[in-house]
C-alpha cells in the first residue's frame, strides 16, 4: 500500500483505481452493470455507479458502491413516456456528456481521481466524455455475443439490410443457422423501432476508441460465436453478471442486485411458495418492458389455469387490466395460483418449489434462469429474446420456444404442450440434465480462476498498472 498525501488529503491508495460504471437506466441494464461493480469492488477497485437522480431511490446501499446521480434532462419533467426513445436518447446524451464531465472535474482533485468509465454500450457518448479527459474506456454490452456480433457486422456493413440469412451465414459461418423468425426484430423488420436500432448500430460507432470491451456472457456459452467474431468484435467475456451468492459465493453478503425500480412483494410469494411442494411450480415473467396483447394475455392465463399446474407470475401495474375478467379471483379460491406486480426474480428462481421459468427470454432472465439451473419455457416477444430463445431451445437444450401462430399469438395449446414436455416430458429429463450441466459451467465462470474471473482480473491488473504510471508520472514515486 502506498501512503502519500495529495493536496493536503491524507490517502492511503494512490495506486488504487477508480472506475465510474454508468449504466442504461432500465432494470434489465442497471442489474447487470452495478454487477459488475460489485465484482470490480470486490477486488479492491473503487467503484461509483451513475445514473439519472429519478432511479437512485431504487438501489439499496451497498458498503463498496457509491451511486452518484447524473443528469439526463428529465428531473423536471418526469419519467420519459413510453414512444418516446428518441427524445430521452437525445436528451441523455445532451444532459448526460456535460454532467458526467463535471463528475469527473470533482473527482480530479480527490483523492480518488477517475480512472475508467465503463459505460453501457447503448451509452457511446460516455466513451467520448472520458478520452476528452485522456481516461481509460470499457464498453459493457449487456446482449449475448451473438446479438453483439450481429449488429457489429450490420453496423459495419458487413451483412446488410434486410437480413439475409445466407449472407450471415458467410459473414459469421460459425454461428448456428439463422432462419428469418430468430433474428433479433429490429433487424428482421428494421422500420419497426427505429429508434432502437440506431442505438443498438451506434454501440459499434466509436468503439475503437474504448481500451476494453465487455459482454455479459462467458466463454463456455458461446465459444463458437467468439471464436468467430473475434477479428470483428474482440469482447472479453465477464458474465454471467448475477449476484455471487447464486453462483461462486466468494462476494459477502451479495444476495441480490440491490436495486429494484418497482417494489417486489417478496414476503407474499414466500409464504405463498411455502405452500407448494418442491418442483411444483411454474414461474412466469415478462421482464419490465414487454407489454403483451390483451389476446397474448389471456392464452397464457388460460394455458396456466388448463394446464392445472401451480404458477406464480409477474403482471406489472400496467398490464393487469389485460387479465381475463374474474381470473385473479379465481385464483384465490383455488391457490393454484399467484399473480404480483413486480418480485425479486433471483430469490424466486431460487426457490425449491420452483420448477419451471416461462420467460420472455430477456438476456439478464435467459442467464439468471441458466445459471440457477431452472428448466425454461421460452415466449420471446421482440429484440434480442428471439434469438435467446433459439439458443435456450436449439444449441443449450435448456428449454422449448413456444412458437407462435401467423397470427404473432402464442395459442394456450402450444403453451399447454410446452409447459408439459417441460414439467413431465422425456423431453423435459433431458432438459434438467444440460440445466445442472449449465448451473455448474455458469459458477465455474465467475469463480476462482475462471474465465470469466480471469478476464476481470486482467482488466483490474491494467487499471492498477496505469494508475500507478500516472501517480508516478504525476511525482509520487
Ligand atoms: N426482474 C425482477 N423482478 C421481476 C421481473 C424481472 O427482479 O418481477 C429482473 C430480472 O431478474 C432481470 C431484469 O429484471 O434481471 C430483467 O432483465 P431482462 O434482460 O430479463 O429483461 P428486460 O426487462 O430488459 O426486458
């Protein structure tokens, strides 16, 4: 340890580096990237997560992350409406770049002055903010390398639009075959979100600037995807990004994400599950963004209450009026089932009643659900949980996709059929098998000498070395 005092400040860790981690403000992003503070703070690195002043009340305070908030326009406005991409993008990159350079001013006179930002990928403009401040860069791309790898090479030019499978099959000849429905929608119908896929493209528009880039997955998972990209698209492989406690255990007291933009109703599905026998029930969510047709809604409750087996699922605040009339009343006649508005998704996935995940195959749900080793059910709606989908069912043989019909709705047979083939199927034998298999590759990841762990240990190795070589070049010696 290196003892000196700058400015008068008595600091015991001059060599000691200071990485900012500044997230996509929604839930699906900020779960993984304060992750990966967590990690980076439990190796001694001095983590601070920023992050728009309307989501700070949602994080728990944690002993070695700082949460600092950060500008993206709409403290005066509210919560950005839903359509509205487009202006919050623009807003946040406005607000963002000149808020995030004041942080970082603050910082320089401390004793802990910025090393790094790791920014989200969706955030390019915070890799400009820190090289106009001669720091280190790190891109966290929260897809799988898959997804990743596919937009790098649209966003290249490399396969064009719209995707034609044969010429990503040339481009990427080791990814698994692609036909038109698993492609990620915003590239199989690209006039759909505009807004997002000039997000997702812009990942790609100013990464070779960046020092490092990351992806929330690991090697073991998609080996022949990296193999293959890798003179594309160099990512290290850090994830999966759940909390410790789930996988290696070696970070104390990690047993959740520690933040939550809604209020789970932890204490009622625990009392609830602790009514059900072991490997009895049925987990289903959505994640926080889907909003699913009336129609989609009610096959799926109608699949649940058929199927006759014990459920519990997440119906966010906006979507219950979709549910069948008297459904939830129903429900507590029969307490086959339960329905909340938002829960903590590790703690019930963790649960021993729980059986089955029907997922809509959000990334963070797809690895949560693979490293828990929980049997899915794959319902994907749009974006990347198409081809998570896929690869759950085609090339992990961790679940089925329930597909839908030319009419885009999931029909209660085909969820009845899947839910059974999982729950009761050989199919289903087969499925639990490469589910352990994928539990254990997953903490082999993160743990001790893994792959993963040794990718962020090479990262924390190169943010000490180059802090040292500033202190030293700044006088400390
Ligand atoms: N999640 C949760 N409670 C819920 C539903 C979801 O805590 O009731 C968490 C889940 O554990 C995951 C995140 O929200 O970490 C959702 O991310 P994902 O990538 O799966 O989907 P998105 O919400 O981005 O579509």
């Amino acid at each position: 340890m290196i003892e000196k005092t700058i400015n008068g400040v008595h600091n015991q860790n001059v060599a000691n580096p200071h990485v900012v981690v500044i997230p996509y403000p929604s839930q699906g992003h900020i779960n993984p990237l304060l992750q990966f503070a967590k990690r980076l703070a439990s190796k001694g690195i001095k983590a601070t997560l920023v992050t728009p002043k309307h989501t700070l009340s949602s994080f728990s305070s944690l002993e070695n992350v700082v949460f600092e908030p950060i500008s993206d326009g709409f403290e005066n406005r509210g919560s950005p409406e839903v359509g509205s991409e487009d202006l919050f993008l623009s807003a946040f990159k406005s607000n963002g770049s000149i808020s995030l350079s004041r942080l970082i001013e603050t910082h320089q006179n401390s004793a802990f002055p910025v090393t790094c930002v790791v920014y989200d990928a969706f955030l390019p403009w915070a890799l400009d903010v820190a090289k106009a401040y001669g720091l280190l860069g790190a891109a966290f791309f929260t897809n799988s390398a898959a997804v990743c790898s596919i937009f790098c090479c649209v966003s290249h030019g490399l396969i064009e639009l719209p995707l034609n499978p044969d010429q990503v099959r040339t481009v990427l000849p080791k990814m698994p075959l692609f036909k038109g429905n698993d492609f990620p929608t915003f590239l199989r119908k690209p006039e759909t979100y505009p807004a997002y896929l000039t997000m997702k493209l812009s990942q790609f528009s100013n990464l070779h600037l960046a020092d490092w880039m990351f992806c929330n997955s690991f090697d073991d998972l998609e080996l022949k995807v990296i193999e293959g990209v890798q003179d594309k698209w160099a990512a290290k492989m850090i994830g999966p990004m759940v909390p410790s406690s789930y996988l290696d255990g070696r970070i104390e007291g990690d047993i959740g994400y520690g933040s939550s933009l809604w209020k789970p109703s932890s204490e009622k599905c625990k009392e609830w599950l602790k009514t059900k026998p072991k490997n009895s029930v049925i987990y289903v969510s959505f994640g926080s963004m889907v909003s699913l047709t009336q129609q989609q809604t009610e096959e799926i409750a109608l699949a649940l209450k058929q199927s006759n087996y014990n459920f519990l699922w997440v119906v966010r605040e906006t979507q219950v009026n979709k549910l069948p009339k008297g459904f939830q009343q129903e429900l507590c006649m029969t307490k086959k089932g339960i329905i909340v508005t938002w829960c903590n998704q590790l703690e019930i996935l963790g649960h021993e009643a729980i059986a089955c995940f029907v997922t809509h195959c959000g990334w963070n749900s797809t690895l949560e659900g693979l490293s828990l080793g929980i049997p899915m059910v794959g319902v994907p709606q749009w974006s990347d949980q198409l081809p998570d989908a896929k690869f759950i069912e085609e090339v992990w043989g961790v679940g089925v996709w329930a597909k839908e019909d030319d009419k885009g709705v999931v029909r209660k047979e085909i969820l009845g059929e899947c839910l059974k083939e999982v729950m009761e199927g050989e199919k289903g034998k087969k499925i639990r098998e490469n589910a352990i298999k994928w539990r254990e590759l997953s903490k082999k990841a993160v743990d001790n000498d893994g792959s993963s762990d040794k990718h962020i240990e090479d990262f924390v190795q190169h943010l000490r070395c180059n802090c040292f070589a500033k202190t030293k070049s700044n006088g400390f010696r």
